[in-house]
C-alpha cells in the first residue's frame, strides 16, 4: 500500500483536504462522486458504495428477494463469499472448480441446481473472470437472478466487454490488498438499474428515505468518506496497476512453465493473485521463505469443508486443488527483477 500511497499523495491529500474542510464525513460529497467514477470506469450505469465486499453480496441478494433458499457458488473462495450469502437469509450451495482455470465449473453448478435454488453467484476468482456466458445462460434457463462476486476482479473483462454488461449485480470489495483498494474496509455493486441503485441506497442506510424513519429492514453499511478520499485517488491509476500486474504475471508465465503447472487464465483477466499448483507446496514455501520471499494460500480449505458451510458430498477439484495451490508475490510496484528472482528460487527448489 505505501507505494500506491506515494504515487497517489497529492490527490488523496487534496481530496483529504475537502472532506475535513466540510466535515460531512457520512453519504457525503466524496462517495457520491466516487460511486459516479467508479461506474463510468467498471462499464457500469450506477454503483453504490457499502461497507464491505460481504455487505455487496448481502445487498444484492436482497434485492434480488433472495432471503432464503440456496445459493450456488464456488468451493474455492474466501469464506466471505459464503458469510454474504448466509448474511442474505440464504444457504450457500458448492459447486466443483475447473482443475486447470481453477474457476467455478459450469457444468457442475447447473447439476446443483434443484427447486431450492434462488440465484446463481459465480465468483471471479484471482482477477480472471469465469465462465459468465455459461452462466449467464444457466440464469435465464432456469430464471434464477445471478450475482457475481467480483471481489477480486476490478476492471476484468469478459469477452471485451465489462462484467456490468451480464447482469444486474456485480459486487466488488475495497479491501487494501485489491486491485483497487482503500484503508480499511469498504465495498462497492456495480448495477445496470436505477429502481434497484435507489433500492439499495435505502438498504444500506437502515431502511432510511434520507430521514430518521426505517422503512424497511435495512443494515448500516455506508462506505466512509474517508475511504472514498484515496478510493477516488487510486482510481485513475487502476489500468495502469492492472497492467503492471499483467507484465508480472507473463515474466512469471516465462520462467516457470517447466517447472510447476500454470493455472490457466482467461482473457480479460486483471492478474489479482498470480497462483501456481505446486508439487511439495508447503516445503517450497519454506524454502522461499528462508530467502525473504513470502507466499500464501488463496485459499487453504475449500468452503464446504468450513465448519460454518458443511455440505455433504465431495468436491475432487477444489479438495485437490488446495493441497498445491502457492500466491506468488505480485502487486503493482512489484520490480521485475523482484519476479525473475521468485521464479528462479522455485525453479532451484525443483532442481530445474
């Protein structure tokens, strides 16, 4: 984050500036032009800003009258995705990943679904978008709202166009370590539709109309000033830092594709997380950790494994999947040389 503070310094603070200057630091000024900017930048026509990731995916599933059923998304995620759907009023239902894209399977999802199915969520995970065609498909089939959790893909495209173009919610988290990030958390939906842009601004406002009276069962989940203040700074830049990914991930493509299996990324992709399926995983860790070079696990146990999710049945893929999948250090002021020299330690642990 420091980088990306520096390079950004003179308009986080002039906007800093006008935020103490007013001093409304609640649905003020900065988030309302924030939501106009980040729409118009994500190929959107209305955003709404929230208090986290989690809180889009609850939002939008409540708009959707999605408060009960089952929801089908990935095995592979961050366990919010399944906090978002549970906090909705609904179940998460897993589906399978595809062992070489490492994505939310299609095919598997649609053999999920049965009457007790109330919306499709596929989740966009490590910056590359899925399958959204196919299930963009499977919803009109089966007249099921679809969600994507776009948490990690801010600025992806599927098929050249925005991912606002496939359905009505698109839900993004602003959490530091994003491709588009603020201080703390903070989370944004992307819509294609006025009426439900306006339902969720009394939603996230405790069912308010602007005024001291709940309408309606709302939450409190109001992105901050604050954060919208550097969220309006990074904002300009995220083509620039998704591009920068992007040069990472290909040197690392380069330098390693004879030495572990390559996840296999589809076009559009913004590079969140460079991921690799390694053999002896956790020892190549430790040997890139004696050199100074960290790594992590996106993510360690498959969600219907979570004692909070447990769902009957197995999931083959994604249980195999997280026994090998490594995150290699990638973010937007990451040097090259930096990258070559990762890539050259774990082609050394491998003898290659």
């Amino acid at each position: 984050m420091r980088p990306l503070l520096r390079a950004t310094s003179r308009e986080w603070r002039a906007n800093l500036r006008r935020l103490f200057e007013k001093s409304h630091f609640i649905l003020g000024d900065e988030l309302r032009a924030f939501e106009l900017e980040f729409a118009a930048a994500l190929g959107g026509k209305f955003s709404v800003g929230v208090a986290s990731g989690t809180a889009a995916i609850e939002l939008c599933l409540r708009d959707a009258g999605v408060t009960s059923g089952e929801v089908i998304t990935s095995a592979l995620t961050a366990p919010f995705s399944g906090v978002g759907i549970r906090a909705s009023g609904a179940t998460p239902r897993f589906a399978d990943i595809d062992p070489d894209t490492l994505q939310i399977d299609a095919a598997d999802a649609a053999s999920r679904i049965t009457s007790k199915t109330r919306a499709l969520m596929p989740v966009h995970l490590y910056g590359q978008p899925c399958a959204l065609d196919r299930f963009q498909k499977l919803a009109r089939k089966h007249k099921l709202p679809l969600i994507q959790d776009a948490a990690q893909a801010h600025g992806a495209l599927f098929q050249g166009n925005p991912l606002a173009a496939f359905s009505r919610y698109v839900a993004y988290s602003f959490y530091p370590t994003k491709n588009l990030g603020c201080l703390g958390d903070g989370g944004g939906i992307i819509m294609d539709n006025a009426a439900a842009r306006d339902r969720v601004l009394v939603l996230r406002d405790g069912g308010r109309h602007g005024d001291q009276i709940a309408h309606s069962f709302g939450v409190n989940s109001r992105l901050d000033e604050l954060q919208c203040c550097f969220l309006r700074a990074f904002l300009p830049h995220l083509n620039e830092w998704n591009a920068h990914r992007a040069r990472i991930a290909s040197i690392y493509d380069e330098e390693l594709r004879d030495s572990v299996r390559l996840v296999k990324r589809t076009e559009g992709s913004v590079h969140h997380l460079y991921v690799i399926r390694a053999e002896r995983r956790d020892s190549l860790r430790e040997h890139l950790m004696a050199r100074g070079i960290g790594t992590g696990v996106h993510y360690p146990v498959p969600l219907h494994k979570h004692p909070a999710f447990a769902q009957e049945g197995s999931l083959p893929h994604a249980e195999k999947a997280v026994t090998e999948i490594l995150s290699l250090p990638l973010w937007p002021y990451l040097k090259e040389s930096a990258a070559r020299r990762v890539a050259q330690q774990i082609r050394k642990f491998y003898g290659r």
